[in-house]
C-alpha cells in the first residue's frame, strides 16, 4: 500500500486505539511494518505537553506521528482470531443487555399507549440474547481450551460466566505482569502528593477502559458481602479503609488470581488466595 509513497521498509506505524475502527488498517501495517496501537489518554496527554490547540484530522494525524517518534511506543500484538472472535461476541452481548435495561427503565414511567410497544422491544431482546449466549456456548464448545480455562476462572469466589468471558478475551500474553494487566484496566494506583506538605488521596487511575472495570465490580462486590478473603479484606477494615475501597482492592485481587491461573494454566487454589490472602 505504502510501496508507492517509497515508504521506508523501517517505518513505525501508529494509531490511537479507538473502537474497532482501526483494527483492519492496523492489522494490514502489522504484517508490514512495525506497528504500534495506544491509549487514547496517552496521545491526548502528550497533545497537553506540547501545546497543541488545534484539532483537525490533519492535525491529529501529525500528533500521533510526533507521539509516535518522541515516545516510540511498544509494538502491538494482534489477538488470536479466536481470542478476537470472544471479544467482539461478549461486548456485543453487553451492548444488548444495555439496551434491554434501558428499555426496562423506560417502561417504568411509560404511558400506556406507549408500554405494549416497549415491552414488544424487552421481549425481542431477551429472545436476541438468548441467541447470542447460545452462540456463546457453541464458541465455547468449537474451542476447549477456551472452554478451560472458562472453567477454571468460574471456580473464582465471585467470578460468574459474564466475568469469565470478558477476562479471556482481554487478558492476552503481551501482559508480563499483573500490574501490567491492573493498569491495562485502570486500577493501578494513583497518588498525588507534591512535595512534603499535600497528601492527597490513593485513587485508581481510570486511564483503562470503564467496561473492563465494571466486569468486575459485582464479582467484587460478592466477595466482600463473603468476606471470600478474610485476612485480605481484614487487613483493609484494620487500616481504616473506607468500603469502597476494598471493594477495588477486591477487584484488583480477582484481576490478579485471573491472571495467574491462565498465564501458568493452574487450578483456584481457596487456601492460597483466601484464607492465607
């Protein structure tokens, strides 16, 4: 494609990882050139550092570029076309059950003569659904490894089958560490305590995607009322932390238990990460 511009075999590709929008172009570069995909958040910041007040696509383009040269950015790896298949299938399930409690909302305080019609949409997309956790269940059925591995996250104190499916088709080996993958999800942690006399709060950074945290935040949550990991969650309770904040410490334990049992393919051990947590 980039022959006929005398692109230099040495090129460094990039682009912002926005929807799914760039996965087509990105993963032809890929096969090309050296490719790299980033955070949104990332480019944005850099465009703060530099100054830059103008935003066209022309402009956007040229950023990336200076982002591209200045930061040089790790290479992307693309899915496995199977691990991309589960992906795309599981935020496609979540965009529809998003769309039925809507409705279900609105069916609430919905006149009358407007009710029929709602519920005509809830009962459709409770049928369209069950379709798609059938088509779920089939990619479960053609892929045992997945199918595993599904098995062996379900075994998690609070981890259910929607959880289960959004961690394999997120947690992929280009995460060498769990704090990798915690930061990957926005739950690193965030500090801001300039010099001696500020002492802000501990937060999580949020720089990850909001979807991904919110897969885990009733496992969490079912934890805690649990009390699934008593010393972890004791230790927490004696330090003066407020609920909502063990209940992202959980989330971050639950992300990091995920990550070890498929990147080693062990077994939940309960006497490991509960009761000695």
């Amino acid at each position: 494609m980039l022959n006929g511009h005398n692109a230099n075999p040495s090129l460094h590709c990039c682009c912002e990882a926005t929807g799914t929008c760039y996965r087509p172009p990105a993963e032809y570069l890929n096969s090309h050139y050296k490719m790299s995909v980033d955070n949104p958040r990332k480019i944005k910041g850099f465009a703060n550092a530099v100054l830059q007040r103008s935003k066209t696509d022309k402009q956007d383009a040229k950023l990336i570029a200076r982002y591209c040269k200045a930061m040089n950015p790790e290479t992307w790896q693309p899915q496995p076309s199977e691990q991309k298949q589960l992906q795309e299938l599981t935020r496609y399930i979540a965009r529809i059950k998003k769309q039925r409690a809507a409705e279900l909302t609105k069916y609430q305080t919905a006149p009358d003569y407007l009710k029929r019609h709602i519920k005509a949409t809830i009962d459709y997309l409770s049928r369209y659904l069950q379709t798609l956790k059938k088509d779920l269940q089939s990619f479960y059925k053609a892929n045992p490894d997945y199918d595993k591995n599904r098995q062996r996250l379900k075994t998690i104190t609070g981890i259910g089958e929607n959880t289960a499916a959004v961690l394999l088709s997120t947690i992929t080996s280009r995460f060498d560490t769990a704090a990798q993958l915690a930061a990957y999800f926005g739950l690193g942690p965030k500090r801001h305590q300039p010099g001696t006399s500020v002492n802000g709060k501990e937060r999580i950074s949020k720089v990850g995607k909001s979807d991904l945290r919110a897969a885990l935040y009733m496992p969490a949550l079912a934890a805690y009322r649990m009390n699934a990991f008593p010393a972890f969650i004791g230790r927490l309770k004696a330090g003066k932390k407020p609920p909502k904040l063990i209940i992202v410490a959980i989330m971050r334990k639950l992300l990091t238990i995920a990550f070890h049992i498929l990147k080693n393919q062990t077994e939940y051990d309960k006497t490991r990460y509960g009761l000695t947590a």
